[in-house]
C-alpha cells in the first residue's frame, strides 16, 4: 500500500502528460492589430522588392527562408482566419504570393537558390 501512494504521488498534481504538452503547443491568435501592420507593409512595399514583402534580407537568404517567411504570413493574413476582411487579406496575400516567386526566381537567376536551411549552399548537379 505504501508502496502505491508513493507513485501516485509522483505525479506532482499532474494526470496526463499528453495534456501539458498540448497546452505548450497552442499558439495565440494574433491581433487584428498586428494582421493589419503586416497587411500594410505588404501594400506598401513595391514589389520590385520580394524580400521587403517576405520581411526578410535579401542577403544570406536561401529558398528555405523565402517559405517559412512566405508560410508564417501567408497563415496570419489567410482570409478565412480574418473574417470581415476577406477582400484585404485576399489582395495582400496574391502579393505575398507575387513576391516569393520572384525571390526565389531572383536567388535562381544569381545561382544561390538552396532548398535548405543553410545559408550560401548552391545545388549540386549531380
């Protein structure tokens, strides 16, 4: 018996530990607020200028960075999670989308487009 009331004591108060992963696994949604910045720097930023839209650097930036920009924002700014500003949302993200082709078309046209997340790395032909 004794024996038993120290493992349920071991728990510390906790009953499942699935639970208290999930919870640190949640991300707060994002403020209107914060949606709308982003949303306008996208407008205001010309779209000569892909990685200014991304809100990356250009320099030292390889395809990995491109995407996760693209995917970070592409999620903040989806219309379907900004409801009332579906045609906004809608305009920002065809240029989002606009802007990491051209990025990626730009590291390309220079040679140093890289799938991964290393910095500099070039494709092997092989």
């Amino acid at each position: 018996a004794k024996k038993r009331k120290v493992e349920e004591n071991s728990g510390h108060g906790h009953t499942d530990g699935h639970a208290d992963m999930a919870k640190e696994n949640v991300v707060p949604k994002p403020s209107l607020d914060k949606v709308l910045a982003i949303i306008a720097r996208i407008e205001i930023s010309p779209v000569e200028q892909p990685f200014e839209i991304l809100g990356i650097a250009a320099d030292n930036s390889n395809g990995h960075d491109i995407r996760k920009a693209y995917r970070r924002i592409a999620l903040l700014i989806h219309p379907d999670k900004n409801p009332g500003w579906e045609t906004k949302c809608q305009e920002a993200l065809i240029k989002l989308q606009q802007g990491r082709e051209q990025a990626e078309a730009e590291l390309q046209r220079l040679g140093v487009y890289s799938d991964g997340p290393k910095v500099g790395e070039t494709r092997s032909a092989a």
